[in-house]
C-alpha cells in the first residue's frame, strides 16, 4: 500500500504503544479481512505480554466491513433509525440472488448466485461496472439489472459504505482510524475513510524475507498431497506457523480436510488436528500441537 507523501504513516511499534492506553486514546484499527484482524490481535497480546503484564483492555481492531457495519448499527440506535435505509442480511442477499438466477433457467442456481454476490461486491469494491463482453458479463449484467429492480428500496452489504457516507458527520467516530496491511487502498475504501472526517493513518506489517520456489504437479490431488506432506515437515521441524492457501478452498474443503488429516495423523490416532481451516478466505493454516 502506497500511502504516498501527505498521508500519516504509523510504525507498529508506536500503534501498539498508543492501543496499549486502552479505549480512551480513541483508536479504531481496521484491516481488508478477519484473519488479519484476528492476526494483530495475538501480536498485540504478545506485545503486552512482553510487558509482564497480566491483563490490559482490548484494542479495537477489527476487518473493515464490520467496522462499516457497527457504525450503521449505531445508527440505527440514534436519532438516524428513521433515515437509514433497511440493510439486508447476507443470507437475504443471496436469496435475491438465487431468485433473480432461478428466473434465467440456469440449472447450477446456488453456485451462480454465489458468484453474482460476490461479483457484485468486487464490482463496488473497485468502482468496476459491467460493460461488453463476452455471455458471462452480459448474463451478470441482466441478473444485475433485476437485483438492483429487487432492492431498490433496500440497502445490501456491497453498497453500504456508500449509503452511509452521508450520515457520517451525525455518527460518532473514533479519533484516530489506522488501516493496517492495506497492500491497495480499494477506492470505495479510500472514498469511505476520506469522508469519514477524523484523523487517518496507516501501518504496514513487519517485512519478512522468504525463499520462493515453484513445483509442478499432474494433477491437484498430487499438489494437495505434497502441499500436506511439506506442512508436516516443516512442523516436525519445529515450524511455529505455517500457512497453506489454496484457492477455492470453499469448494475442496472435504477433500483438503480429508488429506491434511490423513497426513498429520497418519495412524489414525484420536489427537487434536494441528490445523485450522477458514474456508471465507480461501486459506488453510497450519499449527501445530
């Protein structure tokens, strides 16, 4: 993420040291996903930790989307309920979504819906909007029309940052607003963190250096095996985190389990699996006993 020259630029160090104050400093971090946010948090306890303490307030750190979201809710909670527009529920979304595919004669309806949700997301996320193209984009962007006809006196996760931009100024804010581990600022992001009106700074992660290497495999079954094979090696060799990520792990999730376990517990013994799987981010990590 190139904050560029006129933006404030945070050290970790010096963020942990002002999160260490506790709520009162005011300071809400906010990072592009969960695992990030979950991430921070143990580094922040570890950095508390180192500082023989036994207890501290918890920082506010948390994913970006959910921090859009608990302003909305507080909102709603003010002078502003009569206003804000309904926002929908993820499982609402995409039953709109499954309806308005259903209605094209598509067979593969739930898998479809998914990705038009998803698209969707990234379309504002990006500032993308559907043009020419091939049968796919025209499909998505007849779907799009009818979604937009279904919610158009309703509000969805996608376009939420948008919708509360206006009511930002009647909301209360934090402080101070850091975005962490932003690699690239998306601009709906960007746009909501400028209207936001209260002070903006960002922090980067440690740098780290790291060997690359590439292997071929005949088939993904074969890479999913070796992938599970060099993880156990690296655990045996006293490896503290390890991370696999493999795409659309949403949609390999049993087969990934089902190797990782065989791998990691080769005689079948009833021990805790050293792994942890968080299929919305399209990651496996592993960890060890």
């Amino acid at each position: 993420m190139n904050a560029g020259p006129e933006l404030q630029v945070i050290e970790k160090s010096a963020l942990f040291e002002r999160l260490a104050r506790g709520r009162s400093a005011g300071i809400t971090v906010v990072t592009p996903n969960q695992r990030l946010s979950r991430a921070l948090m143990l580094e922040f306890d570890a950095f508390q930790i180192g500082k023989a303490l036994s207890v501290w307030e918890a920082p506010d750190i948390l994913p970006f989307g959910a921090f859009v979201q608990r302003l909305y809710e507080d909102g709603l909670y003010a002078d502003l309920s009569a206003a804000l527009p309904i926002l929908l529920t993820p499982a609402q979304e995409e039953e709109l979504w499954k309806q308005v595919v259903g209605g094209s004669g598509l067979l593969a309806v739930e898998g479809a819906a998914a990705k038009c949700r998803d698209a969707w997301t990234l379309a504002n996320l990006w500032r993308i909007r559907p043009g020419a193209g091939n049968q796919d984009t025209e499909a998505f962007a007849q779907w799009l029309t009818h979604y937009k006809r279904k919610t158009e006196n309703d509000l969805d996760t996608p376009r939420l940052p948008d919708a509360l931009q206006r009511f930002l100024p009647e909301l209360k804010r934090p402080k101070l607003v850091v975005a962490y581990a932003f690699d690239i600022l998306p601009p709906q992001t960007k746009e909501f963190l400028d209207a936001l009106g209260t002070e903006i700074a960002f922090c980067r992660p440690d740098a780290r250096s790291a060997t690359v290497s590439r292997a071929a495999f005949d088939s993904a079954k074969h890479e999913i095996e070796a992938a599970a094979r060099w993880a156990r090696a690296r655990l045996e060799a006293g490896a503290t985190r390890i991370g696999v990520v493999i795409p659309s792990l949403g949609e390999k999730r049993k087969e990934v389990v089902r190797v990782f376990s065989r791998v990691m517990r080769p005689g079948g013994e009833k021990t805790a699996m050293p792994f942890q799987r968080f299929a919305r981010y399209s990651a496996s990590r592993i960890f060890p006993w």
